[in-house]
C-alpha cells in the first residue's frame, strides 16, 4: 500500500461516507462520529462526544438497551463482529419521533492485536422498515379481512388487523341502513345518520369495550370531525388532538372515553364502495406516542378501502339471502333434508295474531337447526320477524354457535324500524321477541342450545322419562344486553324435543304443569310421531289458545360407524395421497359406483393437500354417508385461515382445490371452530342397484 493511503482512506470514510460511523474507546466511551452520524436530526449523537454507550443509550431512548450493551461488551470481548442489529430510538420531545437504525458493530486493535475500541457502521433504516411493515399490514388485511359474509365479522377483522399494528384503538360505524341490505349513496344529503357500532379493538384488552359497545347505535352530532368527515367524505388527519378543542363535549359518552384513554391523535376515514357510504372507520393513537402523519392517512385509507370492497360484499348478501327466504315463507326446508339428523312432527294452533314461527334448517355434517321464535306483546310487526326469520337462516348457513346467532339477532332486532320496512302502524321500535335455537349432530349425539327468552325444550328419553332441557334464557331479542350462553348435552339416540312456545300453555288446567302432561302422553304408545304431536297439543292446550301456538317435535337419530368414518394424518405432503387411498376404499366398502369413488378421491386429495399447505397440525379426514342419497366429506384442521374459491389459469400449478370441489360436489363451505376450521363438500350418490350394500339397514 502506497505510504500514506491507510489516513486517506481513514480520512475519507470519516469526511465523505454516506454511512454514520461512531468510535468507542475500550471503556465504551464515544469518542469520535462523522458527520453523516448527525443526519438523524432528532438524534445529535455529535452532543453525546465523551459519553458512554450506556449513558447514550438511555439519552437516544432506545428499546431494549441491556441488549445493545451486551452485544458490543461481547465484539470487544471476542473480536467477533456483530453484523446488522436493528436498534430503535425514541425522541419525546417535542412531537415523540421513532427511528430504526441497522449498526454493525467491528473491533478496533493495532497491528500487534492490541485492542483499542470499537467501531459502529450506523444506517438508517426507518423508512424501509416502514415501508416493509406497511406491505405486510396490507397483505395481511387481503387474508384476514372478508372471509365471511357477515357485516360484524368483516368489522371485527378490520379492527383485529390495524390494531395494534397501525392504531392503539379502531372502530367501525357503520349505518343502520346497511344492516338492512340498503346504504345511502354518495350524493345523498339527507341520509340517516344513525350508525351502529360493528366493529372495536383496542390494545388495552379483549375484554375492553367502546362507546358505543358493539351492536348499540349511536349518532354524530354535527360539528364533530366524525360528522364532517362523513358529510364531505374527506378523510381526515388529527395529528395533535387538544383537549379543549370546541367539538369536545364531556356529557357524550364518545367524547368522555376519548379524552380519558389520553388519545392525542386521530384518523377518521369514511367507508365508501361501489358509490355507496357504508359508515366511518376510526383510529385513535393513545398508548402508542408517536402522532399520526399523512403517510399514516394513505395505509389507513387503503386498508378501509379493502374493508369497504368486503362490508358490502356482506351487505349485498345479505339483502339478496334474506329477501328470497321471507318470500319463501313457511319451512323453507324439505323434510327430507334432515332426516339423517331427526324426525319431525309439529301441530301448529293458529289464532290470526301472528307472531310465532319455527323452522328445521339443515347445516353442514348432516346436523340440523332447530329454530323457534315468538312475540311476547301477542302483536307482530311482519316485515320485522320476517327478516329476523330470513337472518336466522343467513347466520346458520354461516356455521355460527347458537348462542353467536342469537347475538346477531339481537343486534338486528334492537334497531328501530321505519315506515320504508313495515306498514305505518308497525312503525317503530320492533316488538320484543323470543328466540330458541338447537343445533343438533347425528354423529356426536351433542346436542347445542341458547335461548333468548324463550321456553326451554321438554325432552322425553327413549325409556319414558321426561325432564326439561334446562337451557340458561337470555334477554329477549330487542331487550336488555344481547349476551346469551350456550347448553351443550349429549342425547342418546331416540330421544324426543318438544319445542313449543308459551301461548300454548295458555289454556292448560289449572294445576298442570307441562312435564305431568306430556308424561301422560307418552307413557302409552301412539302409531307415529305425528300423532304423539297432536296428543300432546291437545293435553297442553285443550281450548284454542288467544294466540297463535306452535309444537314442535324432534325425535333424534344417530349416524353409527357403519356410516360414518374418520381418519388422522400427519401433516406431511404424503398424506394426500394415504387419504384418497383410505377414502376410495372406504367407499368401495359401501357399494358406491365407480365414478363415486374416482371423484370423491379427488376432492379428499384436494382438500387434504390443502390443508397440508396451509395448516401446521395433524388433519382429519371424515366420511360421513347421509342415507342413501348423501355423500358427506369433511377435513379438519387447526388454520383458522378461510380458502377462497378462484379460477387459476391453465399455466398455474396450484389454486384448482376449491375449483375442482365446486365441480364435484352439490356444496361446499366452511365451519369454523373453536381452535381450526373444518372444509366439508356434500355430493347427490346413488348405490348401485348390484351391489351387496344397496339395502343396508338405516341407523
């Protein structure tokens, strides 16, 4: 090397490199830094000349600092670089600011191995790092955001994605129109402005709850930027939240929360798709010190954009679902439909009131929903049950808990109606209602209830005994708190549910209860099911009932293991292929024909190769034959992600499995649970009229 090019390069790294270099002496002391070190403004490490690293390191604010010191104590110690530690600082003066630097961090010794110090590489990186957490915030919100089509689902996803990751606190509003299958267009100046609260998350917990809580309505008064925002569709940016601003007034119970959480900056965004305004998405910043700015706007309005695509999605759905089942009317299910899960038999006592209703609504796995609902004023406002009728079906269709279903339908029941919904004398607030739900499953025997107010079921066990289903009655719908708990029981096999509601009662004797009556009833035999029905109809109500009265029967069947079959896999790429051979034989053993099997296979492989691909635990592969006419498949896994069905390109090699399902099978969907999500298919089959298995006896 030529004399005098080692202080030139020394010379040059400290006078012209882009990058901050600090010097340390062995006793960690700063002793010297280059002018690119003062570039983070906020940050004069040139102040700190003479300090030790512990001393700056507290000065800068730095997260985790035992960490740093360690890490540069251990290069001086050993002589091993430390390459690349992500270190972030904080300055609260003023306008709290956050940086992240990449340090590198070498030892400095003579030539005779003399250790001197140390030398650190310093770089920032706050705006890659930014950038890096934004995409990822956004991918996240396309896989997380909209997998059902449920407006307070998609609500509760939006605020589970951006906090904390972008807000301490989001909430979503949306109008009550949109509830209903309607929302209010863009150019609309006298919209309602009454808004729901769909969606809360806040770093403080799980448990917190917002003002409004989810489910309660609200409006904003005007004056407020929440107001503002949604009367110009500007979204707005408060990066400095002052307590005595004049918008604040402490008797609301919105502002009262705001300013007790500490929040000091706020985003408000209107949610808007499709020329529609669905409501306003809010996020507020009071854990997290760091004010909002314009770069936070625009990730704030890409992810309500998203929400927006998402929220109508469920909007339209369930405008479109919920219209087609109130024309329906009456059982909107074939009797057919449930008959692996339960005879029915029902009496039904009309009075020309109105107002009570029950359904058998047939879900996935070959169980069944068991729904029933009343009036408790003997009025009925039509257009209101009826929707809250169709909603039910909606939300099983969902695979939604019974205690979830009736969750949603006290929201939907809590709102006020208007003349557009029902006629001028049905007008305003919804009459109260009561609600029983029971979700039974042929395969477990369990048997899933919550009520809403309503009568809990009478069950008679196969040997005569009779008791009460004792299922823990919520507030009626539209009444009180919408918090309902869920009864679980298994039932053996035979056992009978009467489900009734209280106008049937009505009538009885003096002195009767409905326990002796029905015990009456069925401690001698009757010729059907049906017939049972009416006698105890009779018995409970021997005069016509002032209102309309109802009984309903469920007599519980049991899908055995000569119908049923599962199977646990590793997750493992050779799994797909062990299930579709375990599967073809399975239905090779009960006499289905050959393109049965073939296509069956192709679904279990499909469905089991994505599990694989996305699930990390074991899966299970269940068949379940649903009679004669009904094919059941079913994999379980522990990923609560939701696929999507989408067309792949004929040069793709991946994204076919929904696709090939669809077209195999007469539906698809899936359940979620409480830790995983189960994918099932069902398919129309018929057994060969050769075959050994095609008079197999029922269960």
């Amino acid at each position: 090397m030529p004399e005098g090019m080692g202080d030139a390069v020394l010379d040059a790294l400290f006078s012209q490199s882009p990058m901050g270099l600090h010097v340390y002496d062995r006793g960690l002391r700063l002793v010297r830094v280059n002018p690119s070190a003062r570039l983070m403004r906020q940050f004069p490490v040139d102040r700190l000349l003479g300090r030790t690293l512990p001393e700056i390191l507290r000065t800068l604010d730095v997260t985790d600092p035992a960490t740093v010191e360690r890490a540069a104590r251990r290069v001086l110690e050993t002589g091993t670089p430390e390459i690349e530690l992500s270190i972030r600082a904080r300055d609260r003066a003023g306008p709290p600011v956050e940086a992240v630097a990449s340090v590198s961090v070498f030892r400095l010794e003579r030539a005779d191995g003399t250790v001197l110090g140390l030398a650190a590489a310093v770089t920032d990186v706050t705006a890659r790092m930014r950038a890096e957490a934004e995409v990822r915030l956004l991918n996240e919100a396309a896989a997380r955001i909209g997998t059902t089509l449920d407006v307070f689902r998609t609500a509760a996803e939006f605020c589970e994605v951006a906090s904390p990751a972008l807000a301490d606190t989001v909430t979503v509003d949306v109008y009550d129109e949109v509830l209903r299958g309607r929302a209010p267009t863009a150019d609309a100046l006298d919209r309602n402005q009454t808004v729901r609260r769909a969606g809360f998350r806040s770093v403080a917990g799980p448990d917190q709850q917002g003002v409004p809580v989810v489910g309660e309505v609200d409006v904003y008064p005007l004056g407020t930027p929440h107001r503002t925002v949604l009367d110009t569709l500007a979204p707005k940016l408060i990066r400095e939240l002052r307590p005595n601003a004049p918008w604040i007034d402490l008797a609301r119970g919105r502002d009262a929360r705001i300013l007790s959480a500490g929040t000091h900056s706020m985003l408000l965004v209107p949610i808007r798709t499709r020329g529609v305004v669905l409501g306003l998405a809010c996020f507020y910043r009071w854990h997290n010190p760091t004010p909002f700015d314009h770069r936070d706007l625009r990730l704030a309005q890409q992810l309500t954009a998203h929400a927006g695509q998402c929220l109508d999605n469920a909007r339209l759905y369930s405008r479109e679902r919920s219209a087609a089942r109130i024309l329906s009317g009456g059982f909107a299910h074939t009797k057919a439909s449930v008959d692996a899960s339960v005879e029915l038999a029902r009496t039904h006592l009309p009075a020309g009131t109105g107002g009570g209703w029950y359904d058998a609504i047939p879900l996935s796995g070959s169980r069944v929903a068991l729904v029933a609902g009343d009036t408790i004023s003997g009025t009925s406002s039509p257009g209101v049950m009826s929707e809250v009728r169709a909603a039910i079906e909606v939300l099983a269709d969902l695979d939604l808990p019974p205690d979830e279903i009736l969750q949603r339908l006290h929201d939907l029941a809590s709102r006020p109606t208007t003349p557009a919904d029902a006629d001028a004398s049905d007008a305003g607030e919804a009459p109260p209602a009561t609600c029983l739900c029971v979700v039974y499953d042929p395969v477990t025997r369990l048997c899933a209830a919550a009520s809403a107010g309503h009568p809990s079921p009478i069950l008679v066990h196969p040997g005569g005994d009779v008791e009460v289903f004792d299922v823990a009655a919520g507030s009626p719908l539209g009444q009180g708190r919408g918090q309902y708990a869920l009864t679980e029981r298994a039932l053996p096999e035979g056992t009978t549910l009467l489900i009734y509601n209280i106008a049937l009662l009505a009538g009885s004797a003096p002195g009767t209860t409905p326990l002796s009556l029905v015990s009456e009833q069925f401690a001698e035999p009757r010729p059907s099911l049906q017939a049972a029905c009416d006698a105890c109809a009779d018995a409970l109500a021997p005069q016509q009932p002032p209102r309309d009265a109802y009984l309903l029967l469920a007599r519980t069947r049991t899908l055995d293991d000569s119908q049923t079959k599962a199977w646990t896999f590793v997750n493992a790429p050779e799994s797909a292929g062990q299930a579709r051979k375990r599967a073809a034989e399975q239905l090779a053993e009960w006499g289905l024909a050959q393109d049965v099997i073939d296509d069956t296979a192709l679904v279990v492989s499909e469905l089991v190769t994505n599990s694989v691909r996305y699930a990390k635990g074991p899966i299970q592969l269940r068949l379940i034959r649903d009679g004669d006419t009904t094919l059941v498949c079913e994999v379980t896994d522990d990923s609560s992600a939701s696929p999507h069905l989408r067309r792949a390109l004929d040069t793709e090699e991946n994204g076919r499995g929904l696709f090939i399902t669809a077209q195999l099978t007469e539906r698809w969907g899936v359940r979620p649970l409480g830790r995983g999500k189960t994918l099932w298919a069902e398919r129309v089959v018929a057994t060969p009229p050769d075959s050994e298995h095609a008079h197999a006896p029922e269960a």
